[in-house]
C-alpha cells in the first residue's frame, strides 16, 4: 500500500482533455487577490484586534501578519508558475509529497474555503440587514438569522440568497467573474481610500499612547488573529489552469495583491486607532463607528456599503477557489469524478459549482458558524506551511523544472515563510486544534474508504476507466 506516490510532472503537465478555459491575466489575478483579502477583515476584524489583543499595536500585528503572508506568496508564486494548474496547494503537494499529504492539504484546503464562506456570508447578512433597516425595512425573525430557538430565527434567508447568485454568476465563466469581482474591488478600494483621506483629518495623536497596552505577548495573539484578514490570496493559484501566461501573470498577481492588501491594513489601523481611543473599537463595524463619531455620517454610510461590496467579492472568490480545487481533487479520483465535468459550453465544472453553493447556502443558512472563524485560520496557516516546505523539496527533487519566479535565498526563506506560519498556528487556541483534528481524521477515512482504491494512479481504477 504506497501512501505516498507521487503524479509525475508529465501527469501534472500533460495535455488533459479535461482543461479550463485560459481567459485570465495578471490584472484579473491582482484583483481576485485583493478581492479575497479585503473584506471582513479590514471592516471588522481591525477594531475588534485593536480592543481585544493589541491596542495601537495592531499596526504591528498587522505587519507581522503580512510579513508571514509575503514569505508564504513567494513561495506559492514559484510553485505556480512551476505548475499552473488547478488545485493550488493540493496539487504542489501531489509532486513533492506524494498522494496522502496532498489528500490532507486538499481537504484542508476544503475547510478553509468552506468555513470562510459560511461565516463571511452571515457577516454580509447581517451588514444587508441592517442597510435595509435603514430604509425602513425589516426581515420577518424567523427569517434573519440562523436556527437559534431562543432568538426566534430559522434560516438565514439573505445568505442562501447571496450564495445561490454567487454560484449562478460562477457558472457563467471565469473571465465574467473576474469582470464582475474587478468592478466590485474599484469600489471597495474607493471607499477603503475615502476612509484613509477623510479619517486623517481626525486623527488625535494621544489615542496612539499606550502604543503597547497588552505588551508585545499582545501583538503576537493580534496577528494570528488578523491572519484571518489575509487569507484568500491563495484562491489565485487555484486559477493558475485558466491564465493565459501563468509564469509571468501568476507572481505578478499573488505578490501584488499581498502587498497592495498589506498597505491598506496597515493605513486603516493606523488611522481607525487615530480617531478612536482602542478600548472603543471592540463593535460590529469600527470603520463605520468611527467616522459616526467624527460626525462624518453620510461617509460612514458609504463605508457600510463599501463593506457589503468587499464582503461580495471575499465569498465570489472563495467560492471559485473552492470550486477549482474540488474539481482538480476529482480529476485525479480521489473524489467522485462527476465534480470534475466540464460544461461544453461555458467550459465551467458546473456540478462542483452548483453542489458547493448548494452546500454552503444550507450551512450558512441553517448552521451558526460564528466560532469558527479560526478553523479557516489555522487550515490556511497549514497549507501556507506545507507550500513553504514544497519549494525546498522540489527544488533538490525537481531541479530542472522551468519556473517563471524563484524564491530567493533557498531555502532561508521558504523555513523562515514556514516558522512563520507555525508560530501563528501555535497562538491559535485549543478549541480551534481539537476542531482542526477531527476535520482531518474525517478526512483520513474518506482517503481510507473512497479515495485510495479510486485514485488515478491506483492501476486497477486506471484500467476500470477505460
């Protein structure tokens, strides 16, 4: 029983029939990139960080978070442009570590994007809701929120919704969405700016002092936190399969758009703890709150739908990433070859599509998934690692392989990328580990039943496809 075979680089880069359609570039991928990173994490995980972990020192958080992020980007850069296809951490993994380890990271993966799409699409309820408050109009209880006896609430019915038309708008083609998710960004980086000029004006240097309230013990609890802001920028190696020039476009996109994301959290701390003592900031909205508090109320407002617009392009591009990374797990047979069916005319795998919207509208919908915002954490921060240790492995494996970007200083860098990334996994708490366990042992016993006898490198499944 060889747990650890490995596809080989002709398997991974030979001509499969079952292609996507080569629609994007570099522009496309920048903004997937900056459409998964800023959302709820610039709109409410700032405030929350600042009162809770760090004080004015979320900058530093922040910083360290996106330190942690670039090193882990250069490493998902060389080993995307090295093999452009879909699957992202998954199916690196499959060349340097074989078929368990790429098993593990790509049900991983599965949580990651899951997670991420259940909770941000109640966050994007609750910021909808309450715009239509505003207006005077008000979702019937039963119908606002998930199942919970106690608040009356059954189904989360603008969730479903927003999910549902994510999925639609996904079935249409990957170079629609990547239009639609780069008009959304101009918007949302247009409010996150208007934020920056305006809030500038109001900045009172004595709410900066303490710097360090909780200590630097605090500053390292606030970057793992905010680590969940970052997350997504992974989504665009998922895409690789659909760029016109993935050795070029692919380093361009991921390093870009981690930078990009990293300047603006930086700016929006710096100022949001500016304008307000951070004890305050520990609401539901701190941009928002805090441009309120300067009496700046119709730009708060726009600052909600700025909020709403971000919250829209982190689920779109969650969704694709997820979408991709089933149907490249399928192709290889390690789950029902049905997910990996292209649609002959839209060139999309519909029923991946449709079978994880449908999903996650019912867990988003149904299922309180407020706690587990870490889970997603701490699977990003697992495969970042894994992807970091890749670099090295397929650099003494692989030496040959063409690679449109290099990692510099290997392997410094990529141990650095991976220490990293294990240090903020171990200041994640112990609820979050116990839940990331039982995902994997789950995840195991799929392998075990379905996923080893199928595989397309098991002989018999080869001979029993044809």
């Amino acid at each position: 029983m060889d747990l650890f075979r490995k596809k080989s680089l002709t398997a991974v880069l030979g001509g499969d029939t079952n292609k996507l359609n080569k629609t994007l570039g570099a522009f496309d991928l920048t903004a997937l990139g900056v459409g998964a990173v800023i959302g709820t994490g610039i709109f409410v995980v700032t405030g929350v960080a600042a009162a809770e972990h760090a004080g004015p020192g979320i900058i530093l958080s922040f910083i360290l978070a996106g330190i942690a992020c670039v090193l882990s980007a250069l490493c998902y850069s060389e080993l995307a442009s090295a093999l452009p296809v879909s699957g992202s951490a998954y199916a690196y993994s499959y060349v340097a570590f074989g078929e368990l380890l790429a098993w593990i990271l790509g049900w991983d993966l599965v949580l990651e994007y899951g997670v991420a799409v259940a909770a941000v699409g109640s966050g994007w309820s609750g910021y909808i809701q309450g715009l239509l408050e505003g207006f005077g109009l008000h979702l019937p209880t039963l119908l606002s929120g998930a199942y919970n006896a106690d608040k009356g609430t059954f189904i989360d019915l603008p969730a479903v919704v927003i999910i549902l038309l994510i999925s639609l708008l996904l079935t249409r083609g990957a170079k629609e969405t990547a239009r639609f998710n780069a008009i959304m960004v101009v918007i949302k980086l247009a409010v996150v700016l208007l934020f920056i000029f305006t809030g500038i004006f109001y900045i009172k240097p004595e709410n900066w002092s303490p710097f360090l309230p909780f200590g630097m013990h605090g500053v390292m609890n606030g970057a793992a936190t905010v680590f969940f802001a970052y997350i997504g920028f992974d989504a665009i190696s998922n895409a690789a399969e659909e760029v016109k020039s993935p050795q070029r476009d692919i380093p361009i996109g991921i390093i870009s758009s981690v930078v990009i994301c990293t300047v603006l959290y930086i700016s929006v701390s710096l100022v949001l703890t500016g304008i307000v003592p951070y004890y305050d900031l520990n609401v539901s909205d701190p941009v928002s709150y805090a441009l309120r508090l300067v009496d700046q109320n119709w730009i708060a407002g726009l600052i909600s739908l700025g909020a709403i617009t971000g919250m829209t392009t982190v689920l779109l591009v969650m969704m694709y990433g997820q979408t991709r990374l089933l149907y490249a797990i399928s192709r290889d047979g390690l789950l029902p070859k049905s997910l990996s069916k292209v649609n002959s005319t839209t060139q999309q795998p519909n029923r991946s599509i449709w079978m994880m919207g449908i999903v996650s509208a019912i867990l988003t919908g149904f299922v309180p998934l407020s706690r587990l915002a870490n889970l997603t954490s701490i699977g990003t921060l697992f495969a970042f690692l894994v992807v970091s240790i890749g670099v090295i492995a397929l650099r003494y494996s692989q030496p040959t392989l063409k690679r449109g970007f290099k990692v510099p200083w290997v392997p410094f860098l990529p141990l650095l990328s991976a220490a990293a990334c294990g240090y903020l996994m171990y200041n994640l708490g112990s609820a979050t580990w116990i839940g990331f366990l039982i995902w994997l042992v789950i995840g195991l016993l799929i392998y075990a039943l379905y996923g080893y006898r199928n595989s397309k490198l098991n002989g018999d499944y080869s001979r029993n496809d044809k």
